[in-house]
DNA sequence: GGCATAATTCAACACTTGTAGAGTTCAACG
DNA sequence: CGTTGAACTCTACAAGTGTTGAATTATGCC
C-alpha cells in the first residue's frame, strides 16, 4: 500500500501484495471463516471489489495468502545440519521451529494454517498434506532416520504431535505457564522428549507398513 | 426427540436436551462461527426459533451444550489412582484421556470445545480456564507432584502441551500415523515423555514463582 | 366443557456474507 | 491531443445469519 489510486502499470501492483499480507493478518486472527474479504479490504485500505478482482474467490485469496515464502524442508535441513551429531538434536529443532513459528515473515501464515485446519476442511487438508509431504519426511531425513522404514513416519508423527501441542498451547490457546516462558526454556524441557520420539526406543506398532506406504502426493 | 409436537407439562421437555445434543454436534463438527443455529435446530428436528425461544441466544446455546456431563477432577482421580504407584503412570494417563475424548458422551463435548477455542476467543477462554483451573491441578496432586510449586504448574502445563497435541492430530487433523494406531500404542509411545514431564529431571525455568501464583479463577 | 399454560411454528426483520458487473480515474503511449 | 488499458470504486444482488414477536397447537386441570 505505498501509493493510493489507480493508474499504475503492471507489474507495480503492491497493492495486490497488501491485500495477501492484509488477508494472512485476518486469516492468522479469526481464521477461514472469521476472515470476511471485507474486513481484509477493509485492513489493506482497499474496495472488497478489488480483492475480488485480484483474487476472484475467498478460497483462491486463501490459497495465496498461505503460500510458504520460503522451502520449509531447506530452511529446516540448513537450520538442522550443524547439530548433525544428533546431541541436542530435539532442543535444536524446539527452538528452531518456535524461532520460525514467531519470526515475522511465517507467524501469519502458521496461525492463519493453523487457525483455518480447524475449522476449514480446504485448509485441513492443505495442513495435512503440507504436514505428511515437507515436514515429516525432511525432519526424519534430517534426523537421519532409515527412509522406506514405517517407523521413520510413526516417530516424526510423534515429534508432529509434540510441536503442534506446543504451538496450540503457546500461540492459540496462550497457556501462562506455556506462553510467558523462553524458547530456550521449551527447547530444554520438550527438547528430550522430542528426541525420544526420533531415537528412542519405542515400541512400535505392529502395522505401520499399511501407513507408510501411502502415496506421497 | 422422544415425542414430536407441541404441548407437553413442564419438566418433560426432551426437546431441550435434543437441542443441546444437536448443538454439541454442530459445534464439534464445524466450531463455534460453522455451526449455525438453523443447523442445529434442523439436526434435532426443531424450528430455529425453538432454539431461541429454549437458549435465548447462540453464546447461551454454546456454554450450556458445552458444559462437561462429568466432574473431571473426580474422574480422572478414580482413573488413576489405582496406578499410584507412579509407575506406567504416563502411559495410564495417555490412556485415560484419549479414551474418555473417544468416548459416547465427552467427545462431541471436548471437540467442539477444541475447535471452537481456536476461532473464537469466548471459547479459547473456556477452554483455557478450563485446563488452568481443573485440569492441570488435578493431574499434578494425582501425580503426587508438590502443590504451591511452581515446578508442578510448569509439568502439568507440557503434559497438557502434549495431550492438546495428541488430540489435535488425531482427532482433528486426522494425521494418518496418529490416527490410524490404537490407543494403546499411542498409550505405549507417548506415556514416557509425559512422565518425564510429570517426574523427571527438568531444567526448570527461574521465575515460574509468578506463573504459580495467578488467581484461581 | 372451558381455561390457563407450555411447546412449537410462521413469517419477518435487520444485518452480514461472497460475489458480480458496470462505471470511473489516471498513467503511459502514439 | 485521443486512445488504451489497467487499477480501482459504486452499487447491487442473492443467500445466509441471529433474532424476534405473534400465532398456533395440544395438554393437564377445574
């Protein structure tokens, strides 16, 4: 939203930009259904017609709104790589996602994900697959699991299921004893825990095979 | 819904709880905005304004369907207890929970409040007073954790971490791995990282003492 | 029987939602 | 200058929302 009016040529649209921040910001606070494309007009300084007119349907702006600005596997194989020895792995991958969860560029994108999977089956499933096909596949890869090996998912579920907890109770719900507390101090407590479920000595079950040998995309 | 048709004494009325029923349908399956007061009243077979005329309006509606049928405190006392001797206490509790979230009575209840807690704010401070208040308490004095600690606030916080996290991807997200394995599996993988969090050694974070000495209610 | 009373529905209001198309403004280009 | 074309706004529609008050139906009590 740099300069007001009509008349730019194209290619120097921000405005369009503003409506996709503006959209994340609503998406982030109320999710799918609590965002209306006016109230994103409205925070963007725009008509609702022209988010219409950029974007056509709520779900398409939805769609572009929550397109990643990074590659989340690269970002986490080169957050990863350095702790290879697999020492403080687990409180290396807490406090990298907590940083990336809460940095400026993702925080919108990963509440308004969030918020959306909830209630949105569109954006369920876009969490889901985005969550079976880049996250699992890179942390177990990164934590240098064998691939083609059931427990391989089954352990990064569990890791999945340990850091959404974490996101939920520390950036949705806001807990106390959750929210008011360092990264550092999280990445130290859950940091183990995490750790076990990726190295540990679980014991697995019986069928995982039927699970993972879904297709990837 | 026993009876249909108007005229029945005061008292008798099943319709209202059919209407609460429906409701807590409506609310687990599309959140607090999703659920829509003709929804529900079609779902139990009732005009809209019946609903009006019984809960006045949709917030009233909501905190009365989501008003828990138990006293969790005193059920997940009698649950646990018989395994006081703190060992496989974890697992027991994974157990019990997940058990109880799946069951006839409580999961509509604890899945409208989840995924209402999410979009709308009334419920997210249902939910979170609700596990301040009665959950987190009760868990740490069964786990024989010290009260009036501000470690036992901060335990009880990272296993509810944990749990919201459980229930998150596998009853909302549905994440194949996790909801595709039986609970006792997910009993046998995940008990020891609660118990580390209810007994094991923590770096515990300095200042929880503020944390611990918020009001009760 | 008639009467009170509760249960239930009808019809409608006032508002918000996503969406659509016609119209307006303005910079660039010839 | 006039034309073009994109950026942008106005107005509006059709559907859906929570909510309301009046009307209707049936029951138990006298």
């Amino acid at each position: 939203m740099t300069r007001r009016g009509p008349g730019r040529r194209a290619g120097d649209s921000g405005t369009r930009e503003a409506i996709a921040e503006a959209a994340r910001g609503q998406f982030a606070e109320h999710g799918y259904r609590g965002a209306t494309i006016r109230a994103i007009a409205a925070a963007a300084g725009v008509d609702p017609a022209l988010v219409h007119h950029y974007y056509g349907t709520k779900e398409a702006l939805f769609a572009a709104a929550m397109r990643l600005p990074i590659v989340p596997s690269e970002v986490l194989t080169a957050a990863l790589a350095p702790s290879a020895g697999l020492d403080g792995f687990g409180a290396h991958l807490v406090r990298t996602a907590l940083t990336l969860w809460e940095s400026d560029g993702l925080r919108e994108t990963f509440l308004g994900l969030l918020r959306s999977a909830v209630t949105s089956e569109q954006a369920a499933v876009m969490l889901r697959e985005f969550i079976a096909d880049s996250i699992l596949g890179t942390v177990a890869r990164v934590a240098g699991l064998p691939a083609a090996d059931g427990q391989a998912e089954y352990r990064a579920a569990m890791v999945a299921t340990q850091m959404l907890g974490l996101a939920l109770t520390r950036l949705v719900l806001r807990l106390p004893a959750v929210a008011d507390v360092s990264i550092e101090e999280l990445a130290a407590t859950v940091g183990p825990s995490v750790e076990r479920y990726l190295t540990g000595d679980l014991a697995m079950p019986a069928r995982q095979a039927r699970i993972a040998s879904r297709r990837p995309g």
